[in-house]
C-alpha cells in the first residue's frame, strides 16, 4: 500500500524540525531547548548591572549568535511548511518572530530598555517542545477542568474586586492619608494585597478601627480562597471521571505520536496513520 | 388567545429599562455598565490629590453628569414599574437611591468625605446587568454550596477567634509592649494577620519563646487553611450532583429568559410564557 | 407510666443552667454569654495603658461584678448536680474554674500580668452554650473528618518540620549572620515563616543564593499547601456519605434535644426519653 | 517445620536495631529517637553566638558523645546484615554515614561551618524509626497520590515559573531599580513571593502601574493555588476508592510487622512467615 514518496531534503528537515519521533527530530529538539534556556539566562545576566559592564562583550556577542540562531530556525520552519502563512499567523510563528527580532530592533533603534520584555517571550516556546504526549494528556484534564469552571471563577474574581474597591474606599475614609493610604486605588491595592493574604506590609493599619476591619479583610480572604479551590478540586474530579468512562472504551486501542502533517500542521496522528486525519495528505512515514 | 395589548411608552420603557432580550434593553444596559465603571473611575481620581488640583473642574462636572443620569434612570424606573414602592424599598432600589444621593448632599453638607464610600456602593449596581443566565446559574450552585456550609463555616470562624483571642493574648504576656505587642487587641489582630497567612510584618515576635509560639500559629494557620477549604469543595460536589439529577428530568426542556413583570418585578420567566407565574399578570411579548 | 416527681428547687435550677430547652434555661444561656463577651472585653481593655489608666476604678469594679457572678454560677453549678466531683473534673468544670479565680488570686499576689491569659480561657465557656443541636451536627461530621485523618496531618507536620530544620540550617549557612539569620533556629523560624506563606518580611534572604533558595522553599511551601487541603477535603466527603447513609435509616425517627441528666450529666437525650440512657435515672419531663 | 536456628549474638543484634516487634528493639528504637533528636538541638544551640561563648565545652563532649553513639552504631547495622554493602549504598546507609562524620572532619579540617547542614541530616534518620505500620499505611495513600499527579504538578510549576520570568521582566520594566527591582532575577524572585502568596514586602512597587500589575500577580496566584489543590484532592480521592476496593477482599486477611531479613534487609513480612517473600532466606521467628 506504500506509495513511493518525496523525500527530499525539505520533508526530511520538516520532520526534524517539527516532530520529536527520530534520533534526529530528539536532538534538534534539545538543542533547541538548551538555547532557549541560555537565551533567558542572558537576558538576565545582562539586567544585572556588575555584570553587564565587566562582561558586556561576550554577553553582546552570545546574544547575536543566539538571536542568528533563531532566525535560522525561523526561517526553515517558514521554507518546510507547506503553507508558510498559516505558519507565521499561528500562536507559535507568532511567539517565534518576536522572540529573534529584539537584537535587529537594537541595532536601529540602540539598546532600548523594553526589548527585554519581548526576549522573556523566548519561554512560551518551550512549551511546544513539551509536546510529549504524556504532559499533554496531564494537563488536557487540567485545561478542561479550568475551561468548564471560567464562568464560574469569572463570577468569584468580579466579586473579589467588588469587595475590594468597596473595603479600599472604607479603609481610605477611616486610615487616611496619614498612615499610608494616600488614595483609593492605593487603598484597593492594599485590600488586593491582604485578600489575596500576600500582605507586604509596606501599608498597614495604624488606627485601631482599622485594623479591625484589615482583621474582617484577611478573614474573608482566608475563607474565600476556599471557593476556587472548590470549583476546580469539583470540575476536575468531574474531568477524570468523564475521562475514565471514555478511556474504557476508546483509549487503550489508540496511540497519537508528536508526528506534524507537512500541509496543514496537524498535530497528533495515530502511528497506524498514513494520511493527515485533518487534510488526507501523505505523511511522512518511512 | 393573545389579548389585545396596552403597548404605551411605559411598559416599553419598562421592557428596555428591566430586560435584556431586546436590542435597545442590551444598548440600555451596556450604557449603563460603562456609566457605572465611569463613575467608579471618577471617585478614585478625585482621592487623588496631585490630580483633583489639576482637574478638579472637570472631575466635578463629569460627576454632576453622571449623576443627572443615575437620577433620570431611578426616576425612569420608578415610573414604569406598577407597584412603584416595591422597587424603592427592594435591595437594588435601595443601592439605586444611595448610589445617585451623595452629589445632592455634597451641595448641602459641602465636600463631605464619607460620600465617597456611598459612591463606591454604585458597583454593585452591575450585578443587576450582569443578570445573564448564564453566569447566573454558574454561581447558583456555588451560592447553594456556601449556604449549605453556612453552620459550619460559623462554627470555624468562630474557633479561629478563640484560637486568636487566646494566643494574642499569650504572645502579649510573652513579646509585651517593648516589641510591638501594645496591648491585647493589638496582638490578637497580629494573631489573626498571622493565622490567615497574610504576614504584614509591621509587628513581628522578636523573643526566641515568641518566635517558637509563633511558628506554631502559623503552622495551625496553615493547617486550618484546609478546613473551609475541605468544606466548600464538599458541599459544592454535593450541589453539582443534586443538579445532574435535576437536570437529567427537568432542566432541558425549559428556557428562562430575562423578562421582567411589570406589575411584581418577578424574573426568569419561560421563552413561552404568556403570564407572569407569581402573579397571573400578562408578560409582554411581542 | 409517670412516677411522683421530686421537683424542688435543685432540680428547677439544674434545668435552668444545665438545658436550653425552657424560656428560663434559654435566659440564663443568653445572659451568661453576655457576660462572657464582656468579661472578655474588659481584659482587652485593661490592656490598652491609655484606657486603663482614665478609667481603671469602672474597670475594677466591672471585674468584681463579673468574677461574683461567676463565682454564683460555678456554686450553683456544683449545688445541682448529683455528682460534684464529676462536674468539677470535667474539662467545662476546670474552665469555669479557671476563668472564676483570677481576680481572687490578684487580692493576693497584687496585679499579676499572666493572669490576663487565665481570664481569655473564659471564651472557651461559649462552646458550652451554643449547644444547640444544628451546630454540633455540623461540626460532628468536620470533628470526624478532622479525626480520620490525624495520622496523616501528624506525617505531614512532621515532614514539614524536618524540611523546615534542614532549609533553615541551609539558609543559615547561605546567608549569615549579616543578613539577619543570627542562628539556626531563628532561621528555622524564618523557614517557617516562609512554607507557610505568611512572609512577615523582617528577616529576608539578601544574596542571590540565598533569594534562589528562599524562592524554591515558597514554591515548596505553595505546593504542600494542597496536602492538608487535600486529606481534609476526601476525609469530609467521606463523612458526609457515611452520614447520609446512616441519615437514611436511622436519624429520621429520633430528634434529640439539650436535656442534662441530674444524676451522670449526659446530654443529649431523645425528646421522649423518661430515663435517662447512660445511668437509668429518672429524667426532668414535666 | 521449624528448622534449628543459628541464634548467635549477630542475628539477635540484628533483630534489635533493624526490628520494633521485640520489647529490646522497641526500647533501641526509642533510645535512638531520642539521641538523634538530642543532637539536632545541640547543632542548634551551637549556632547561637551567646550560648555556645558560656558553654562550649559541654556542647563539644555532648557532641562526642552523640558521634561515638552513632558511630557504634553504623558499625553494628555493618556487622550485623549478611550483605553489608547494600546497606552501605541504600539510602539510609548514606545518611547513617553523612551524619556520623561531621565531627571527625572537624579534627582534620577545624570547626567548618558547612558542616552544621550535614548534621541537620541527622533528622532523616528519624523516618526510619517512625516505621510503624499506622503510619505507614496513612502516608502511602498520599504518597501515592503525589506520585500520580506529579506529571501535572511538573507542568503547572514549569507554568508558574514561565510566569514569573515574564510577568518579573515586566515589573523590572516597570518599577526599575529605583523601586528595588535592582535586575531581572531579583524581580524575578519578587513575582514568586507575591505569586505565592508569601509577600516579604522587603520589595514592594511604588508606581501605580507596578502596584496594579502586582495586584494581577496576586489575584492570579490566589488562583492558580487552586490547581495543585485540586489535583492532589482529585487523586487523593482515587487512590481512597482503590484503597477501599483492595481492602475489601485482601487487606483483612493479612497483618504485616516490621521483621527484616536478615539476608537481604526486605521488610514488612507477614506475622506468620517463616521465610523471606523476597530471597527465601529463614527469618528469625522464635
């Protein structure tokens, strides 16, 4: 039933880049990691002052080869897709192309102080190498259980603010601006901040009457940090039961590889596949 | 069997102005939503001194604004609602009332400073608009779960006072006033910072003894975190099987949507509902 | 079946302190709390130097008032019942105790500071009064769950220690002595602070090593948080099902209410009891 | 079938420190806890300057005292195992041996710091007692469950941290180091103490910006504290109904003690086994 295949050198590269099943797909996949792990480091380094002057060379110059690196990577994963754009538009092209252009963009412009924010994307992509299907189905549950509990948790985070801007504006009024709370969304900050039972105490309740109501504050947040935990800890339950009853009966007689269809970037084929469940176009099976 | 219908401006006010099925009810309450965000807005730039200098003229005309509207839309609703006293005494009649009346006294009284607490009541007006079903019956159950956990989380809020009351009072005997435990409310409101897990800092144990019952606190708050935690999460598994049932007879042939009855102010009526089914009023549909 | 009563003012009184089940019994519950509430208040206010030094005879006096009223009560506790040492060894019998004595000890002594603790063992009187069926059968099933699972928070507290012992000496050898871990118990307790989440923030790590370790005990300490959580939550669930089983055959057909044997002072009887459970003595039923 | 046994003084020594079935071992057990706990207090009290100035001399013989203890010790858990250097290698021998050495060294290379931390090891011995079978049983089931969630607790982490390096890049950003966000690692470990929940506030914003962007950080990790929650509730659930399942048909009929072999140092055999489950050698049954 095997066709004769086009194996040239762009779906050979097309298997490496984007899947993680050959020798060679594993490698390209770590290497990638490791780059993008001394990336952050980088960025880092860079941010600390002692270091940046004693060592801003060699800083400047691993930057470069990393930033040459990732064009590189970029661009052949724009030549071995077949539908380059549906690439560049996607989550991943994007995340790609703003984490390798931040060096270009200092060359124009001098080393501007926010392209650091645009390097820090460089982390989302790990994820994609992360693709192992055992991770994916942990967190799909995860994912779903949070997906189902948005309105809910929606609901509680409005409320949450509610209470907060009403209890600021109160702390405001009966504090004042004489023990820190120089304003309201200064003082909503500060309710956040005991809510959330974070309490950084660089404002705190001076008056007696105000750290009596701080007191109901951190009471309320200490039971209210209960109901999202109860939303989640119940829809996920509800998850891996729905999970178990499906698993029953479909699981065990499926097995999904990282495989990535050369045409339409589907993910996740079966390892019996031939063609993309999605576009029916020949995959790259030896 | 449709009756011929009393279609004047005031049922149809009443059905812009208390229902969303309609596209000038939806423009209504979307106008409304923002009004309300912008008067929240309003009242945290004026505690801003800096700001209030520079525009102070602004800020006072944009609340007279704002206020003018809250007053048309609390007349508008009186006048449109049949037993116009029902809605003035109901809890979003009352928030309406305390949400328009502070700029009005402020002419009287002068810039008084506790109104701005009274203006920070006008964001639990948007629970009002955000009456979707949806979201509505999202936090039906969480609300169900709670009042079901109502008994128990008092008996716990309670036992956390103690536990408070008695250690802040040890830890006063121990640290004494030379360490910032003043007297014993002060060190019962450090107790509960504590227990909560919030940790302002501004007063913290400095003898080895008050350290070591300090610890011991915080490992109790930390213990004691999992109680309403346990609780709710309970409960709230409970309500969501209590609902699967219910739904699996009830629920999927019936519709609500959110009409209002002019003459009792009754909500969540049937798509198919002719009259209203608290009191037999007809509903209007079109 | 009714045997002639001995209804002489012993067995009227012991109805009035000991039940809740009588207009009078419910009085005597609702004054004697108030008198714990304020008994507690004034210990608080004591406290407060400004305060006790403008108003210290009203405070004395009030004191007096409260300690003779306790002192009545505690006699007539001892009075009514059949076995008095029973009743003074109990652990109710030893809080009443110890809550009655102090202001009698400071005649004596002169006005000792740790007293004040003695006196805020008054709180735990008000368990005994809110008796009420509801409360306790909502908090038997927390009580229970909390029981279950006593071994494994024993596990769990002490595998917290010995991380907290272990990271502490670690930060201590991190950080030194110049950046306020002074010694290694003090930065136990500073490892405390931080697994807890609490952060009161008066000792923090201020090298970077230090800072790297400090993050890698909260994300620790952030993760552990979920155990307790977790051991409670399945524990109550449990309770809760076994209740409800339970519930479905027995509970429907007995209601119990808060009469005390004279005799044994076992509570909790069934509304038709004529003798009581535990000791066969005849109960107060009029 | 009971075979003659070989009861030489090495098989009884072995019951005694490797067993708690025989009231000797018990009492080994026992004295053991204590001289391990003994000697984490006096690594402690060494750490305090003032106290360790008066008493040096006794902590230095207390400590020789514990060393020698412990050293007799290791050698008799050597001498007394048929196959000594699979205890020497497993776990627990590394830890006897860590914990041994500290103070020889001290004679080689002088009072080292480091060698505190080594000492604090000391305390993982004490698990080893604690091997009751209660306790045990309590803590597989959560063992077991943080087994099975530990894939997704990796990747809710692997999340939690690709957050913090973003959202701290932003607050570098932000707040700059006026504010004491010195460099991207330092802001780094802020965005953990806030996600946390922890809040040292030894850095905290300035800016309306960064106090609103923290005040994200905290809603977000008041949040997400959810998930490790849940899952750890979720599993922990599960592995209770397998448990109940098990404990159905197996469990009842079979009681396991704390016997080792003395061959091949497996434990937990049943109380009627005259072999060992694993390499068949005779266990010491009398």
């Amino acid at each position: 039933m095997e066709k004769p295949q086009d194996k040239n050198w762009r779906s050979k590269l097309h298997e490496i880049i984007y899947e993680a099943d050959t020798p060679a797909g594993k490698m390209f996949d770590v290497v990638l990691l490791i780059v993008i792990l001394a990336s952050i480091v980088l960025v880092m380094l860079e941010s600390i002052k002692s270091f940046d002057e004693k060592y801003h060379n060699i800083l400047n110059i691993s930057e470069w080869i990393i930033t040459i690196m990732f064009s590189i990577e970029y661009i052949a994963r724009i030549v071995t897709v077949k539908k380059p754009f549906k690439y560049i538009f996607s989550f991943y092209g994007i995340i790609d192309f703003l984490s390798t252009i931040p060096k270009y963009i200092s060359l124009i412009v001098g080393g501007v102080h926010a392209l650091a924010a645009l390097r820090a994307l460089r982390l989302l992509r790990m994820f994609r190498i992360l693709k192992l299907a055992r991770y994916l189905g942990a967190s799909n549950n995860l994912v779903n259980a949070l997906k189902a509990s948005k309105a809910k948790i929606s609901v509680f985070l409005f409320a949450v603010l509610i209470v907060a801007i009403i209890l600021g504006t109160i702390m405001y009024l009966v504090e004042g601006e004489e023990n820190g709370f120089t304003n309201i969304p200064k003082s909503v900050y500060w309710c956040i901040v005991t809510l959330t039972t974070v309490g950084f105490g660089d404002i705190a309740p001076q008056t007696p009457l105000g750290q009596f109501i701080a007191s109901l504050v951190m009471v309320l947040g200490y039971g209210i940090i209960a109901v999202p935990t109860g939303i989640v800890s119940a829809e996920y339950t509800n998850q891996n039961k729905k999970d178990k009853k499906e698993g029953e009966t479909i699981k065990p007689s499926v097995h999904l590889n990282t495989q990535v269809c050369v045409n339409c970037s589907t993910e996740k084929h079966r390892d019996d596949a031939d063609f993309c469940y999605h576009c029916g176009h020949k995959l790259n099976n030896e």
